[in-house]
C-alpha cells in the first residue's frame, strides 16, 4: 500500500505514535509519506537542528520519507494562537499535497483532521482518523477565549472530520464512548487500538549499561516523572508530596520534560524550598529511556477531572518497556491498567499527602518486589503493546478499506 500520513507532531517530537505507526507500516512492505510541520513541540518553538531548513524541507526516517512544511507556531493557552496554529499547518499541508507526484491508495491522520480530510474528498481515497484527545470539546476549561459561539464552530469542524472519516482509531472504550456520545459517531465505525512504546528507544534492555551518573543522579530511592509538563498533569501535587517527603528520606524525585507549566513549576519549588526535586529538560527518546532504567519507580498523573478518566497518556507504554513499577495519581482508565494487571501503585486523588505516603511506602518495599512488578509491566508491554501486534491490526483496517473503495 502507499500511505500518505497527516500529522502536526512527528520524530523527533516526544509525541511517539505517528512515527511508530509509519515504521513499523514501511517494515510491512509499505511506502509512506508524511506531512507534518518542523519539530516544535512541546515549546512551540522550532528545534535548532531544523532552523536553518528550507520552508519546505524533505527527509527519510526509518525508510518514511518525511515532508516538513513551515507553519506559524504556539503552545500557549492563548486560543487565537492555538487555532492559527492548527489551520496554518493545515492550510500548508494541503496545499503540499496537491504537488505530489506520487499517487497514493489511502490517507491517515492524527489528531488534526482537516487537511486529510480535504486531500481524502478530492482524490476520493478513503480516510483513516485517529482520535487521542477530544479537544475542543475538552478545552473549555484551558483556553483563554474560548466561548460558546467558537467553541460550537470548533465542535462542528470536527465533527465534519469524524463523519467524512472511513473508520475513526482511538484508544480505549471510555474514548469511544466519549466519540458516540459528543459527536454521534455510529460506535462500528470507531476502531480501538492502543499505543506502544518504541522499544529502539525505551526497551529496558537497551539500557543495561545506564548509570545515575550518567544523569548526576544521587543515589537512594528515584521515582521519576518523564513526558509534558502542561496543565492535564497536574505535577503541583507531586512537588508539594516532595516537600512533605523532606530531604533525610534519601529520595528523589525527577521531573523530566518540557511544556507550558514547566518554569512556574520550577519556580515554585524554589519558592517553597524544595531540595528533592530535580528538574530536567525534554530528553530524546534514547536519553529518556535511559533515564527510565536508572530509576526506581515512574510517575503518571493526570488532573482530577471527569475526562481524564478515560485518558491513557501515552508515556505509560515507554514506562512498561522500562520494566518498571509504576506509581499513578489518577482515576479511570489509566489507574484501572495498572490495577488489573499489577504492574504498580495507585493513588486515586491528588492530594499531596497521600502520594508523599504513597512515595515513601514504595520506596520501603524489598528490591524483589519493585523487580516483580517491573517484570510484570514489561511483559505486559511484549505481549499487548507491542508496535508489530498493533501494526499489523492497523494494516489490517486499511486493507479493507481499500478493498471495499476498489469495490
């Protein structure tokens, strides 16, 4: 098949499906082209290896060959600037794809629908769309400026997306029932498939040589937290549960990311004197996996609202290919992974608190039992989670889409 892919984020962004997916579809037999904008995410400002790049710029990754087109860029709550982000690359992505040469038997895309959309209407190929986040649906809460006049507009685009779509992807049936109830989607036309981790990247195994010194880590208990620093995290919680934690325990607690709550994070610890936190940049994927595997314990969390309960972020899968016990301050299905498959630890609230006892009980437990349940989340992780499973289930759902667009 010849696949063209539509995706805002894209290696080496810390956003790991879009590539994963395109790599493991080229290791199938399959050729396939993204669109994407240069790598900006989570700063939303453009990676200095890619600065000097024409404003059309093309590369080949893993055997994808990979198209970057020059679009405005903004991570802040500033609505306006939110949405003039996401119609510039849209706009310019769509006006890219009309100027390739190759011909192309189906379209994916993630996230931000529009430009898939309008290729998929034009050439009359059926159009893959996958759903991780319900946003604008989700951003009343977040975004500043956001009424109920444009929200509604926003809700309406989207849901012209989801039902010109072929088939919709998601990730879990609290998604897929959040899709049925807000937009009205018909439930057979939304495929659940889950995300995975890059095992090159994140698989313990490839960081059996990783050192703490590696990072100027101490030594004692480390519970690290690796991914976005934004508002849905809610990691306030995690550096008041430090304070409370003090420093005469011996533990640490990493943060590791970039994103829009990451200065005033670290400028609240300061304020309060927190000495057990330590802050990191956003990492590669090789470095980030490393720094997983010297550590004791990892940390999810998510904001305690109602639709967040049906989130899975996707840094959990990375944390199970760690062969780690993870430790979630979080309800729904995120907390129930790890419950049903006691691969960790739960703390279904956000007071800090409870996670500080939570920290400090898990870091009393016997060595064994931190390895027992690390063996567990990566096995968990080699038999469910794993790109070629899931690849091949993807590659499935565009092969009979095709089949029945021939018909």
């Amino acid at each position: 098949m010849r696949i063209l892919f539509f995706s805002m984020w894209y290696y080496p962004e810390p956003v790991g499906k879009p590539h994963s997916l395109a790599k493991e579809l080229v290791q199938q037999g399959n050729s396939v082209t993204v669109i994407t904008t240069f790598p900006n995410y989570p700063k939303g400002q453009i990676y200095t290896s890619y600065k000097s790049k024409t404003p059309v710029y093309v590369e080949h990754i893993d055997g994808v060959r990979v198209i970057r087109v020059a679009s405005f860029h903004d991570r802040s709550l500033n609505l306006f600037k939110r949405i003039f982000t996401l119609f510039s690359y849209s706009t310019n992505a769509f006006l890219v794809s009309l100027i390739l040469a190759q011909k192309f038997d189906i379209v994916w895309s993630y996230q931000v629908g529009y430009p898939a959309l309008a290729y998929s209407v034009l050439t009359r190929l059926p159009h893959i769309h996958e759903i991780q986040d319900l946003w604008p649906a989700w951003g009343e809460n977040k975004l500043k400026g956001l009424n109920k006049r444009i929200s509604s507009l926003l809700l309406g685009l989207q849901r012209v997306v989801y039902y010109q779509s072929k088939k919709l992807v998601t990730i879990s049936n609290g998604f897929k029932n959040a899709i049925v109830k807000v937009y009205g989607v018909p439930s057979e036309r939304i495929a659940i498939l889950p995300n995975w981790a890059d095992t090159n990247f994140f698989d313990y195994h490839q960081h059996i040589g990783a050192r703490r010194n590696d990072f100027g880590l101490p030594e004692g208990f480390i519970l690290t937290y690796g991914g976005n620093v934004g508002t849905a995290q809610g990691l306030k919680s995690l550096v008041d549960a430090a304070k409370l934690i003090g420093n005469e325990r011996h533990i640490s607690i990493v943060i590791a990311g970039d994103g829009v709550e990451r200065d005033s994070l670290i400028s609240y610890a300061k304020q309060e004197k927190v000495g057990n936190v330590i802050f990191m940049p956003s990492l590669p994927p090789d470095k980030m996996g490393a720094l997983l595997a010297v550590s004791d314990c990892l940390y999810i969390s998510l904001e305690d609202e109602a639709k967040y309960e049906i989130t899975i972020p996707s840094k959990i899968y990375s944390y199970l290919a760690a062969g780690k016990p993870v430790l979630a301050a979080a309800k729904g299905d995120v907390a129930s992974l790890i419950i049903e498959n006691d691969i960790g630890f739960v703390v279904q609230t956000k007071d800090p608190t409870e996670i500080a006892s939570a920290i400090i009980n898990i870091s009393m437990l016997d060595k064994k039992k931190l390895e027992e349940l690390g063996l567990k989340a990566y096995l968990l992780s080699k038999t469910k989670y794993q790109g070629k499973v899931v690849g091949k289930q993807y590659a499935n759902i565009f092969e009979n889409l095709l089949r029945c667009n021939v018909q």
